[in-house]
C-alpha cells in the first residue's frame, strides 16, 4: 500500500510531538509551512525530513497533494488553515481548541461538509490508558446510573508570555482538555451551563484565571468544574482529580493513578455494605497524538470515523465559550453548537 502523504502547519512547539508519530506511521511529510519559513527550516532539520520549507499553504498543497494537513498552528489561525486545507481536498487533523470562536467552528464544520472533507480535531488526552479505563467502567454502567460527576484541577503555573494577558486563560487555553474529558469519560453531551469566572487575590495573571461552573449533562447528570491555574500547593493533576457517582456507588481517579471505586452490595443499613471494584487493565497501545493520528489513517485505510471528528467536538468547544458567556452575564445559559 503507498504511504500516506501529509502536509503539517505551523512548526511550533506542539509540532514536536506529531513528527515522531508521523515518522512511525510511515506517513510521507511531504511539506513543512510555517508563516515563519526559518519555524519550518528549523524542523525539517531538527526531524531529518526531506522535503522544503514554505511560507504558503495553498501553493504547497497544490505543488505536493497530500491525503491530509496536520493543523498545529495557533487557535486564532486554525479556521483559515483547516478550511484552505479542506477546500484543496485535503482531510484535516487539526490541534486543540478546534477554533478560537463558536461562528469559525461553525463555518469549519460547514466547510468539512461542503467539501465532504474529513476534519477531526486532536484532544490528545482521550489516547490515555487510564482515561479509557474510566470511560469504560462510567459508560459501561459499573456505577449503576450515573449521577454526577466533578472534576478539580488547581495548579500554581508561572508561564510568562501570552498566556498571562489573555482574558480567560484557565478556560480558552486548558479547561478545553476537561470539557472534552468530562463527555469522553461519561458519555453524556452538554445541555445548559452556570458559570464564574474569576481572578483571584494575589494572581499574576491579567484575565479571569480561575474558574467554578456547574453543567447540566444529558440525562439530568450533574458535572461540576472547580479550577485555576493560580493556586500554589498542593497541586492536582494536569488531567485534574475526578470522581464520579451512580446509583450503585463511586469511582475517583486522581493524581494519574490506577481508578479506584466502591460499590454497594446489599440494600440495609446506615451506610450500605460495599465492596472495592475490581479495575480491569488499560489498553491504550497509542497515546496522546499518536492514538488521534492511528484514527485519522484508520479513516483512510478504512472509512471508521474518528470519535473527535469536528461535529463531535464542537461540543466540547461549545462548553468553553458557554462558561465565558454565563460568568459575564451571570446566568444559565444553554449549550448550542
Ligand atoms: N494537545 C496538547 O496537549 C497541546 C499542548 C500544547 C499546544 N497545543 C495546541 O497546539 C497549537 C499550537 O501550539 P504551540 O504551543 O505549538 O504554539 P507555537 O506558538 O509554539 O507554534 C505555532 C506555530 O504556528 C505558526 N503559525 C501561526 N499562524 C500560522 C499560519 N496562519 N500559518 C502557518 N503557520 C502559522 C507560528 O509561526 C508558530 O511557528 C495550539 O492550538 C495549542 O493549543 C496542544
């Protein structure tokens, strides 16, 4: 079978973790493009590539045809790439956030569409072993019926750089990673959101750079999420520490370790009798961008539908600018995509 050919975008950091699993796949990067041609020069050496760097997307995807683009530019670049891309006849696996607006990511889902393209997006932590694991005992019914679900994640982060003058840092740039996981481990879409945000005393950053929002899932669960990026001590994990309740009993995963869970074994008493669950083992074979690339050639190879495929993840995205909306109007608002 001939190799598959792609094009990557935006020779950043983030770049680095996909030229290895493009290297491993076998896939031919047949093009670096980088605004910055010296970005894209200095990763066609870093990664012994063969092919030139270029500053211009449409005359490289004309000159090379690749099968597809891998969008690792910036946020507020990504609807322009992914739809040039789209329209050249190129499948799209772009990074996260999918756009840096609810209308470009409408307009992108629009343009997939039109173009009858494929476009999924890479929310890297769904290829994690433990992340499967939850998934599978929260949707396989381990817990009974699922109930609730919360997720906290608090850690002191001195960036420096944009990151520190946005206006909503914790939820535009990481809280994505968390709303993506909230659907993925429980199954359920969003419906409706109540939402702060908030600077707290003492933060060295300009925008809200905490945050607490209760959502309303489908079939009536509740996940609640409490973060900041501006709490010393005492650190979470970059996953966040989660658990979740059904009618039979609870699962907490947390600091990245092994999920624990009770459940409820007879129906008497003050507090129920309980038993530990037993947790089978992970599965994951290809983590983070490697597991979103294996979906993306699973596509080519095979037509499957890669689970974070633009009209999927729009929902995730959706939640974002859900939270945003609530805390500066200080109220519900239903989540639309
Ligand atoms: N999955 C993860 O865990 C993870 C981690 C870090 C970053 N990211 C995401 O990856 C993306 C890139 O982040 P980064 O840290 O690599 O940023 P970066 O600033 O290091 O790199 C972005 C690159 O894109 C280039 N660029 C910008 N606009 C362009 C355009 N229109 N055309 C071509 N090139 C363009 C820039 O010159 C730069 O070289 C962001 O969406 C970010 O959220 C994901």
């Amino acid at each position: 079978m001939a190799r598959e050919r792609a094009v990557l975008v935006g020779a950043g950091g983030i770049s680095n973790a996909w030229f290895g699993p493009l290297a491993n796949e076998k896939v031919d990067v047949v093009g670096v493009v980088d605004i910055r041609k010296e970005n894209a020069q200095a990763k066609i050496e870093q990664w012994k590539l063969t092919c030139l760097p270029t500053t211009d997307l449409k005359a490289t995807l004309k000159a090379t045809r690749p099968d597809f683009v891998v969008d690792c530019t910036i946020p507020e670049a990504h609807c322009e790439v992914t739809c040039t891309a789209l329209k050249a006849g190129c499948h799209v696996i772009g990074e996260k956030p999918m756009a840096s607006s609810m209308g470009e990511a409408r307009k992108m889902v629009k343009t997939a569409e039109a173009c009858r393209k494929m476009y999924m997006v890479s929310q890297s932590r769904r290829w994690e072993g433990k992340h499967d694991l939850v998934k599978r005992m929260v949707t396989g019914r381990k817990l009974g019926e699922l109930t609730t679900a919360n997720c906290d994640f608090y850690i002191g982060a001195h960036f420096g750089g944009f990151r520190d003058e946005m206006p909503s840092p914790l939820i535009l740039d990481m809280a994505i990673h968390h709303f993506d996981l909230a659907r993925f481990m429980t199954g359920k879409d969003p419906v409706a959101v109540y939402a702060k945000e908030f600077n707290p005393k003492g933060s060295w950053y300009k925008g809200d750079v905490a945050a607490s929002a209760i959502f309303e899932m489908t079939d009536g669960v509740i996940f609640t999420y409490r973060g900041s990026w501006c709490a010393e001590g005492l650190h979470t994990s970059w996953n966040g520490d989660w658990r979740f309740i059904g009618d039979k009993g609870t699962l907490v995963y947390d600091h990245d370790q092994t999920p624990k869970g009770q459940i409820v074994v007879n129906k008497e008493g003050f507090f129920r009798q309980i038993k530990d669950m037993e947790m089978p083992a992970e599965r994951v074979k290809f983590g983070g961008m490697h597991g979103a690339l294996r979906e993306m050639l699973a596509f080519l190879r095979k037509g499957t539908k890669p689970q974070s495929e633009c009209h999927d993840n729009i929902k995730s995205l959706a939640m974002v600018f859900a939270v945003i909306e609530s805390s500066r109007k200080g109220k519900r608002i239903p989540i639309v995509w």
